[in-house]
C-alpha cells in the first residue's frame, strides 16, 4: 500500500503520454514553459487603449467577442510534448459589427501557457480561462476595455484536462469539466471550497459544458468510446435530475453555447464537422452546419449570431444562427490556431426579477451559494457534510493516514488545505514541497479491514493488500469470505506443488501425488533404489521427457522428478508406440487431456472429446460452446458480455448505443433492446413523427378539426358559429343553437320569436300586426299604433 502512489503516479504519466485523445492538438501536454517558477510568470497588456476605450460609463464597451489563440511549436521534452510557443486573448465587438473591424489585442500571456477554454462574467467585470497546466486563471475587464494582470484562481486538481469553463453570474460560482476524473464540479470564485456534482461514469469523459442560470441548469458533452456513448446531457446547478438529451450519431461533441433568446442549446462535434442544437429538454435536434475536415474547439452565441473556432483551418467564424449562413470570418495570427472563444456581454447575464438569488450574498452558507431555479440552496464542498440547520458544514472524517511523502509526485503548490478539499476519500496530503489530494494509506490488516479467520495470520504485501496465511498443516485461502483454514483433505506432498500438471497428477481419491506424467525417449527410468528418501523435500524439475536435455529421461527419484540417463536394453524395440496426441509412461500410452483412446498407434489412438456435446452445462446459458482440439471456448452471445463462462446482459440504454429517436424510449430487454415513440408521436422508436390527430376523423363534418402538437395527443374540434356542442362523432357533435330558447328569447310577450340559422347567430322578434318597434326586451319593444 505504502508504493500504491508512486506506482498509480507512473501509470498515469505514461497513459498520458502514450493515449491518443479525439482531436486534441496537445490535451495531455503542457508547453515547455511549465518549468518555469509560479513567481516568475508576467502578462503583458496593450499599451494603448482602442479606439472604443474610455473612462466614462457611456464609453464602457459593449458586447465583446473574445477568443485565445496559440502557437504550437515542437522539440519540447519528451514529457511536456509540444512547446507552446505563444498564447493570445483577442477580440472584436459583438454581432454584425465585428465584419467591419480588425480584431484587438487584449493580452499576452509570458511565459506561454496552453489556453483551452474562454469565458466571461460582465457582472463581476472577468474574463477566465483554464490552462493545460490544471490552472484556472481570470483577469478584470476594466471600463477602457483593457484587461489587466491576470492571476490565478485555482489548481483544478487533475491532470490538466479542463474540457468546459462556465460561471454563474447569479453567484460567481465556477462550473468545469473534469475529463481526468470524469467529473463536473462546482467552485467558490475563489477556488477555496469545491464539489464534485456529478460523476460522468467510466468512459464518459466530459468536454463542453455551459450554464444557464436563470433556469437552474448545467450542460455538457460527454465523449465515450469511438462513436459510442457520446452524450449532450443537462442537470441542475446542484447536480440533480441528470438527464440525456442526445447521443445517436454523436463521436466526439466539443463546445457548447446556449441561446438564451430562443432556449437552445448548440454543440460541435470535432470529428463529423456538424454543428447541432436542441431545445433545452432535447427536443426538435437540428442540424445548423455540416463541415467535414474542420477541427471545432470553441463555440459561443450572441443574439442572432453564432461563433466558432476552426483549429485546422485557422479561422474563427461567424455565422446566422437561423440558417448558418457566413457572416465573416477572421484569419488567426501567422502560424497561430484558435482554440476557446465567448461573447462578453450583458444583455445575455440578467438576473430575474423578484428572486433571491446568491449575487445578494451567501444567505449565511458557510461553503457554497448554489443557483436554483427558484432561488437558492447551501451546499458544501467535498468531505463535508451540511447541518440540520441546511446552512453549516462539518468536515466528514476519512481514515488512514498519509502516504510517504516520497512517493507523491512533487506539485510546489496547495491544491488542499484540509481533507474537504479533496474528492472520494483521498486525503490532503505533503508532498515535499506543497499539498496535494493523495490515496491515504490504510493497514489492510487493522481490525476494521481484516479479512481472515482468526486463526489465519493477516499480512499487508503492499499493493497486493491483505494476505491470509494459515497456520501450518491447514489449509485454504484463510478469509472469512473464502475457504478460511481447514485440515488438509489429501496428505502432504512436503515441499512439493500441490497443484496439477506441474509434475503431478491426481489419484483416485482427487488428491496429487508426485509421480512422472510420461515419456516419449527411448528406454526406461532406472530402478527405484529403496534407500531413496520419500520424505522429501521434493523437486519437480520436470513434467515429461521432452524438458530433459540430451537422451535423459524424467524419472522419479525418491518423490522428486528429476532428468537422469535412462537404462536401455538394445536387442528391444521402444516400449511404447504411441500417437502424435499421447505420452509414454511406464504404464504406456496415455492421451492428452482432451482426448481419449489407448494412445497407441495399433490401437484406438486418441480422439478428440467434443467437451460441448459431453456437458451442455460448460457455459453460459446466453453463451455459444466451441469444440477445439482438446479444449473448447466459450463466446457470450450478441447482446451479453463476459467470460462465456458467465454472461452478463449489455444494457444498450443505459450504454447509450441504442439507436432510439430522440423522441423514443429505450427499453433493454436479456441480449437486445426495443424502442417505443412517445406520446404524441408515431413510429417504430427508431424514427418517431408527430401524430395528426385529425387523421383520425374524430369530428362531425360540420366542425373545424385541430391537431394537439406532441407531446399532446388527439385533436380538438371546434364547431362553427352559430351551432353549439363538443363537434365530436362521440360526443355532442355540432347542434344549431336556438335563438329563441326558452320564454320567448330576447323578445318581448307580445313579439313572435324567430331563431336565425346557423352560420347566423340569435333571433329575430316581430310585433303583432298593428303594433311599431324591434319587438326586443332590450330595444323599444312593441307598442300600439
């Protein structure tokens, strides 16, 4: 346990280096001035404000499109990768505008660093990005439109591999994606306290992710394996109610940039070269671009326009979210590429009306003010759990100690402070020259982890964990979960191995005894001498003849099996004539394992056993058995997977490679799946359309028919004016209305009452003969000539 760390350590050096990541120019490298000291780091910042600089509240720039871009070079050491040898942030205003204007330098980082992802928060006045160095660095947008010095927020924690930067502009909190660990995590602007909100799960590593404060959600990609298990999906700020919203034909989606106009959300896939969107619970997905051989890094969205980065073609683009088409495009600097891009603004950063949000404060939350859709709610940081009073923390102890200092990879920099600060049950450990989040070290043999039977002695082999041993003249494996220690059923064998086809073979009882498995060299092994000790100890130096060197033979000698000159007898024929599949022993031929017959060449031979025909039972019920020349293999079917001895069912839902419609459910079912279409909509699952209810002629002729758009079912029928009913063929149909009604209707005693058919509406009083007016209770009635 004590080595655990430097090994794991090792381990993940090498992956990095050796694993290939989808459309990383350089995800796993650091540039080479990553040697250089934490204090030693300058920025450079224009000299000059721009032309739209000024020190007014009026003259405060507008809406700014800014983007990082670097230059790559090579012959960096072989564990950093490629130098990085340049780093910008540039920018133009916002929308249309931005084709008209030659884009601004905001910053120069020296030394260089490797820029990811950009984004920005108008209400704190910053602009943040991460750093493949496992920083997350911000900077101050001053009102000339300057950014100054930048430092640094946090260390994420992790190798580096920040996919997605956000930050809620309700509460100032930062949201990345951790594609190291699998993890979207929440943090104060400080970096002090952080969460781990959702565990993307094994081969979901996480790139893109987006906000939306105002309803209470977080987004990101997810990329699994090669055009499998590549997810968009959304949860809430405070990690609950995870859900899909899209997978099928998905490889490897990248950024993502929400429109908060519309309630869209957009995402790049690196490898298709397609730009997609979907409604905000991942409906109506669209298709906006398809761009075979771009590299997209970066996306970002202000009001009717949307922006991105193109790493292969060196361009940033501006394109009609409407209907894709081009608006402008900005060539990068000489030999530099883009990569992370957002829209610095206000107008999209609004906090809503009569909410008590976390940008009023804390609300006395002692680690973390989360945004919810209704307001807010306290939370804590890993390694801390939340009072009664659902406002305090108190850290959660976790056991063991510390591992040896040495054997952690030497970071000079605090990424903890205390164990809260670290995920899962690590530990803030020292590490020679900072602090880091390190595996603890655990005796595995303490009377909380002991795993063996009392009467076994429990020992820690370090990363091998616990080892029982049983006392002597027993046993078993010595666990309370296993054999534990028993007497032995068979009699010792001394220092012998006990376990068959090492120089043994079993008696008729199942027990080994140390006996030559046969020979295949002329002659016979030598008489036993009876003054040979059987007690031992014994050494099996051989199994059969062909381990022997020369024209010795494998003999037992005593209890050992050892390779000594065989006695001959010349005027004799060989004592065994045997099958190319048998040995010779001193008992003659025998048959492999796997075959069986007599082994020798006049009589049956030996003949392959068809161990699947023999015992229906070898594998599993959901696996095929296949005979082979004296073994057989066992091959889980489609749909299941496992050893073939066992077979497990593939959940191809939960898996995501189910080819369901986005408006379907998936359904597993032992080895397959099916899909169903939702309500609403029709179809086999795997293309689902809205239903017309009006196809279903539910309504009388006279009534107007209306189909409820999905998720809604059936129509509505309305009947014409004038008539009056429900307008269904199963209902009250469509009846005309009666003007005239009960007690004359609108007209006077006096008046006849007349009912206007329909289409018409109401009725019609006519006086007596004799008599003047409109007849009407209302009107002037009816009164004598």
């Amino acid at each position: 346990m004590r080595y655990k760390n430097a090994i794991v350590y090792t381990a993940v050096l090498v992956l990095l280096i050796l694993a290939p990541v989808f459309c990383d120019e350089d995800d796993s490298d650091e540039s080479r001035s990553h040697e250089d000291s934490d204090s030693d780091e300058s920025f450079s910042s224009p000299e000059e404000p721009d032309s739209r600089g000024g020190s007014s509240e009026e003259n405060r720039p507008g809406a700014l499109l800014i983007w990082a871009e670097q230059k790559i070079g090579s012959g960096g050491p072989w564990f950093y990768g490629p130098t990085v040898i340049s780093s910008y942030l540039r920018s133009l205003p916002a929308g249309a505008a931005g084709a008209d204007t030659d884009p601004t330098e905001l910053l120069t980082l020296t030394p260089p660093r490797s820029i990811r992802v950009v984004t920005g928060n108008h209400n704190q006045s910053v602009v943040l990005w991460s750093e493949v160095a496992q920083n997350i660095a911000k900077t101050t947008m001053e009102e000339t439109g300057r950014l100054t010095s930048p430092t640094r927020v946090f260390l994420t924690g992790t190798s580096g591999r920040v996919g997605g930067l956000a930050v809620d502009w309700l509460s100032g909190n930062i949201y990345w994606s951790d594609a190291s660990y699998n993890s979207i995590l929440v943090a104060t602007a400080d970096g002090n306290r952080r969460k781990v909100l959702v565990q993307t799960g094994a081969f979901s590593s996480p790139s893109g992710l987006a906000v939306h404060p105002v309803r209470g959600l977080v987004f990101w990609a997810s990329q699994g394996y090669p055009g499998i298990g590549s997810k968009i999906e959304r949860t809430s700020m405070t990690g609950q109610d995870r859900t899909s919203l899209a997978h099928r034909g998905l490889v490897d989606p990248r950024g993502l940039a929400i429109d908060y106009v519309d309630d869209r959300l957009y995402w790049a896939d690196c490898v298709t070269g397609k730009i997609e969107s979907v409604t905000l619970e991942g409906g109506d997905r669209t298709v906006l671009l398809s761009l075979p051989g771009t590299s997209i890094k970066g996306l970002a969205m202000y009001q009717d326009y949307l922006y991105y980065t193109d790493w292969a073609g060196r361009k940033v683009h501006c394109v009609e979210k409407s209907n894709g088409r081009e608006v402008f495009a900005v060539i990068a600097r000489t030999s530099t590429n883009p990569v992370g891009i957002t829209v610095y603004n206000s107008t999209d950063q609004i906090a809503p009306a009569n909410r008590v949000s976390c940008i009023q404060g804390n609300h006395n939350c002692t680690h973390l003010c989360l945004t919810t859709s209704t307001g807010y709610q306290c939370t804590c940081a890993d390694g801390y759990e939340l009072q009664q009073d659902n406002r305090t923390c108190r850290p959660v102890e976790k056991p063991g100690d510390c591992p040896d200092q040495r054997t952690l990879w030497p970071i000079c920099s605090d990424q903890c402070q205390t164990d809260g600060h670290c995920s899962h049950d690590r530990k803030c450990c020292f590490n020679g020259c900072g602090h880091t989040c390190a595996e603890p070290d655990i005796d595995p043999c303490s009377s909380a982890q002991n795993p063996c039977v009392s009467e076994a002695r429990c020992e820690d082999h370090f990363w091998l964990g616990a080892v029982c041993i049983c006392p002597e003249g027993q046993e078993g494996d010595g666990r309370t979960q296993g054999t534990g220690c028993q007497e032995p059923r068979c009699p010792s064998l001394t220092s012998c191995t006990k376990f068959c086809p090492l120089g043994f073979r079993l008696d008729d009882e199942g027990c080994p005894i140390c006996e030559c498995r046969g020979s295949d060299k002329p002659g016979q092994c030598p008489a036993e001498d009876d003054d040979d000790d059987d007690s031992g100890p014994c050494w099996c130096h051989c199994t059969s003849d062909h381990h022997c060197h020369g024209n010795k033979k494998c003999c037992r000698v005593g209890c050992s099996l050892q390779c000594v000159d065989p006695e001959t007898d010349s005027s004799s024929e060989d004592v065994c004539s045997c099958v190319a599949m048998a040995t010779c022993g001193d008992d003659g031929c025998r048959c492999e394992p796997g075959y069986f017959g007599d082994g020798t060449q006049d009589g049956t031979g030996c003949t392959d056993i068809d161990e699947c025909a023999d015992d229906p039972l070898l594998c599993d019920d959901n696996a095929i058995c296949t005979n082979t020349n004296g073994s057989y293999h066992c091959t889980c079917r489609d749909g299941f997977v496992g050893s073939g001895v066992t077979c497990a069912d593939v959940d191809e839902c939960l898996a995501g490679s189910a080819d369901c419609h986005d408006h379907a459910h998936c359904h597993n079912e032992p080895g397959s799946f099916y899909c169903t279409c939702a309500a609403g909509y029709e179809g086999d699952g795997r293309m689902c359309e809205d239903t017309d209810g009006c196809l279903e002629g539910i309504c009388v002729l006279e009534a107007a028919c209306t189909d409820v758009p999905a998720p809604g079912v059936g129509a509505v029928c309305t009947c014409p004016p004038g008539m009056e009913g429900d307008g269904k063929l199963d209902g009250t149909a469509c009846t005309d209305m009666d003007g005239c009604g009960t007690e004359n209707g609108p007209c006077v005693d006096e008046a006849w009452c007349e009912d206007v058919p329909a289409p018409g509406v109401g009725a019609v009083c006519h006086c007596p003969p004799g008599s003047g007016g409109d007849g009407r209770r209302e009107g002037t009635g009816c009164s004598g000539t």
